[in-house]
C-alpha cells in the first residue's frame, strides 16, 4: 500500500470489536512510535499501554464517553518536558508536544496498516488523567488512543472533508 492511500484510509474509528488485540500487533504499533523523529532525537515521550479492567476506569474518568469504553486497549501518549528539546537560542519554545504528536500519528497509521481502528482523543480531563495514571509533574498525557478490531457495521466511513490545497498552500 502506497503511503497516500494508508493516509487515505485511516479515518477515526468509534465503535470497536470486543475481541483483544495480539501482543504482536500492540508492539508493532509502538515501535512505529518509538522511531518517530524528534527535535534533537531526544525521545521526549512515554507510552502507556492500558488493557486491566481496574486501570482502564481511571481513563474513563477523564473522558467519559460510551464509544471509547467500546474499546479493548488504550494507549496514552505523554511527553515528558524534562526531556524534550527546548529553543534556548530565542524564544525558549518547548517542542515536546511536537514530538509526542509525530510518535502518536505513527501509532495511528501503523495501526491502519495492519487492520486496527484508533481515534485521537484530547478531550480528556488532564488532572483526572494524570492522577488515574499517577504521572509525575514533568509528565503529561497528550492524547489517548483507544485501539482494536474495528466494528464495522457501527463505524459509517466517513468522507474526508478537508480543505483544499490551493487554500492551504502558498508557493512564493
Ligand atoms: C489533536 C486531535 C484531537 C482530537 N480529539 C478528539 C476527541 O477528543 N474526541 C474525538 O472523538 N475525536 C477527536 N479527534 C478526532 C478528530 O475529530 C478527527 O480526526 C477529524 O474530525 C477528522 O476525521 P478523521 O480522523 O476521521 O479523518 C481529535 C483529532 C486530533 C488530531
């Protein structure tokens, strides 16, 4: 599969098949997110693979919607700013976000390639987050990747609505 039709062919996924996802499969999904670049290949991120019953209550805390519970596993992203590149030479920029969110775009393709639904979810409440996953201060949850078999006759693929081009680019 071309790059451009697995990009045209990942939409996000709200409903999910109860069945568990392979250990195989999970870990292939996070060494895609482990060799994304970063500013400085300093690495600033953490995955935290959620599948216990017990500990997969504090998320839903934090975003309490019914399609996410749908889900086997989630994956929260998190950047840690102790470690992320920041641009002393001007405005003291802190890239971590940036970072986290290239690793966690890898998560979501390499999970289209091999037939998993995934779903960004940054609607979460961050303090509840962060206490249900007892992150330390310089840690903080970026996004939440509900992943597994996708339910097909629940998910309607929707048409890709994005601007176009021409709106968006400026060659100069
Ligand atoms: C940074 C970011 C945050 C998002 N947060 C949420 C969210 O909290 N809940 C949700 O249902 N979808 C969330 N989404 C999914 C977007 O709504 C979705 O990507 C967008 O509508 C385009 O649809 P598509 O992913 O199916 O192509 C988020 C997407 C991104 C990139």
């Amino acid at each position: 599969m071309t790059l451009k039709k697995l990009i045209e062919s990942r939409y996000s996924v709200r409903a999910y098949l109860p069945q568990p996802v392979e250990k195989e499969k999970v870990e292939y999904v996070l060494e895609c997110a482990r060799l994304a670049p970063s500013a400085n290949n300093f690495q600033p991120w953490r995955f935290i693979v959620i599948t216990s019953p017990e500990r997969v209550k504090g998320i839903y805390k934090a975003y309490d919607r019914e399609w996410f519970k749908t889900a086997p596993m989630h994956i929260v992203v998190c950047k840690d700013s102790s470690e992320s590149w920041k641009r002393t030479n001007s405005d003291d920029k802190d890239f971590g976000d940036i970072d986290a969110a290239i690793a966690a775009e890898h998560i979501c393709l390499a999970a289209a390639e091999i037939g998993l639904g995934t779903c960004w979810v940054c609607n979460f409440n961050p303090n509840i987050l962060k206490q249900a996953l007892r992150l330390p201060e310089h840690q903080d949850p970026i996004a939440i990747f509900p992943l597994g078999y996708i339910d097909e006759a629940k998910n309607l693929i929707p048409e890709k609505k994005r601007k176009s081009l021409s709106d968006l680019t400026e060659w100069i």
